[in-house]
C-alpha cells in the first residue's frame, strides 16, 4: 500500500527534479518505487560468507573530535548547554586491591563511531526498537575521496549514486550506503573539523537529493559518514537528519577504515547497545569482507 502523504512527497520530489526527467511512466515507475520502499521489504536471506573483517570503529576517548568542546558553552536553537567530557571510564574495583576490575563509563551519545537512531531528530523508534536483523546490512560505499581533498564541503550527489550504480549494479536491497570521503585519516588533526573563518565545522556529507532517491527509489536500511555529521554548511536546517531520521531510519557517523572495504560486496554488523530510550550511541561497527 502506499499512503497518500508518500505519494505526494514523491509528486513534489518529481516536480523540482531535472535529472529524472520525469515522463509520465517515469512518474509511475517512481511512485511505485516509492510505495514498495515504505513497505520494507523482508530481510534478506541470501548466505553471507566472509574471509576478513575490517573494524569501522575508532577508538574513543577522552580527546576524541566531536561537534562540542567539552566545558565549552554551546547553543542549539534556544538550547545552551554546557557540553561534558566526551567519554570518562572511572576504575571503582581496581585488580590490584580486589582482583577484579570494573568501571563506570559515562559518555555522551553521539561522540565517537555512533549510531543517530530515529528519535534524535524526530519522534520514531530509540536504539532497542531497532530490529536486529537490520543492524547487518549488505554495504555499498561511494568514494568521493579526491573531491573532498579539494572542499571540505563536498557531497555525495545523486549523479555519484548514480555513477556507483553504473559501476556496480543496482544498490542492493536493505543496503547500508556509506560516504567515504576519506576524513578518516584527519580523525586526530584539526583537519577533522576544518572550522571555517567564523568557526563553523566544515566536512563532507550527502547531498538531499541523493537522499531522497534513495529514500523513494531504492531500498537502503542505513546510511554511514566517516565525518560528525550526515549534513555539513550546505544544509544548516539539518535536511538530511530530519528526512532520513524522521522517516523511521537510522545511520552511523564518524566511520572508520572505508578505504579497506571495497566499494560493493561487503556486509556490515552495527554492534549498537540496546540501551533503553537511546537516541544513538558509540558502537562497533565490522565490515565482513
Ligand atoms: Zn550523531
């Protein structure tokens, strides 16, 4: 079935889109795409085998890149706070008093390698409600490496979808899609946060309308940066959070070690604590290659 509202969606995307070129049976064919896309097709159930796998988490800290200096005053909206320490592992049973070791870790969400679950940015499901068998996904990832090492602001375009698919097939079903833009490498330099004259952090992300085609036109679980954030300057109102995050999706940011996974072929298992009424949270993330 497809409901009224995703019709509509799909009719103005169509309208103010050029690349489609929309005929009136492209119009159907997308619409159709549309409705099957929100229904979610059943997990795949195709053999995964595997000879490696690649760790696509960093290890997090207390130096840790975030989008906040912890002790700084920061605002969002009308929202000031003052951010606290990035991660903190306090030793209370220590091995050489009772020989056993045991912490508290307090951190915040959305620090390190995280998971941006569909509540942090709208009213959808926290962490536990995701289902487990869409945290291992097939993984398709698009280098946009060589246009990011130019602008800090580069994004993933809908004609780079497009191209990856002229290269390797149709983005399969229940995909994660992952940017790499090579920001990786920039984890523990100033480059990781490039501010701009005024400040503002500068980094690679996805272009909205790559989104949206994925969204409506083909099936993708997830989606995965190797920067802080889905969305950078070219989308201050956070387009690509509230459209993916408000349509009951989820993605990881701040990924690791893309360049040794290949473009197609890979699958990913988002290892995310199921921590009740989470919005996100540091996790570990495998490529099984
Ligand atoms: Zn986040």
């Amino acid at each position: 079935m497809c409901c009224p509202n995703v019709i509509e969606k799909v009719r103005q995307r169509i309208s103010r889109r050029d690349l489609l070129k929309s005929t009136g049976a492209a119009a159907a064919g997308v619409l159709a795409a549309g409705c099957k896309t929100t229904a979610k097709a059943a997990p795949a159930t195709e053999p995964v085998s595997f000879t490696r796998v690649v760790d696509l988490s960093h290890t997090l800290h207390p130096d840790f890149p975030a989008w906040f200096v912890p002790g700084e005053e920061k605002t969002f909206g009308t929202k000031t706070f003052l951010p606290p320490a990035i991660v903190e592992v306090e030793r209370v049973f220590k091995y050489e008093e009772i020989k056993i070791n045991l912490s508290k870790v307090s951190y915040w969400e959305h620090v390190g390698t995280h998971m941006d679950a569909p509540n942090h940015f709208s009213e959808g499901s926290s962490v536990e409600k995701i289902p487990a068998e869409d945290l291992v996904l097939p993984l398709a990832v698009i280098d946009i490496k060589a246009r990011a090492a130019r602008d800090p602001l580069a994004l993933v375009t809908l004609e780079d979808v497009k191209a990856w698919e002229s290269k390797h097939g149709r983005i399969p079903e229940r995909a994660c899609l992952a940017m790499n833009s090579g920001w990786a490498a920039h984890v523990n330099t100033p480059k990781f946060k490039s501010p701009n004259a005024d400040g503002a952090h500068q980094q690679p992300a996805f272009h909205i309308d790559a989104i949206e085609f994925i969204m409506e036109e083909r099936n993708v679980v997830s989606i995965a940066v190797d920067t802080f954030s889905f969305d950078n300057l070219h989308s201050p109102e956070y387009d690509v959070h509230n459209a993916w995050l408000g349509d009951e999706r989820w993605g990881i940011e701040v990924v690791n070690n893309l360049d040794d996974v290949p473009a197609a072929g890979a699958t990913v298992v988002v290892g995310q604590p199921k921590i009740q009424g989470g919005t996100g949270g540091p996790n570990r993330v495998m490529a099984l290659v």
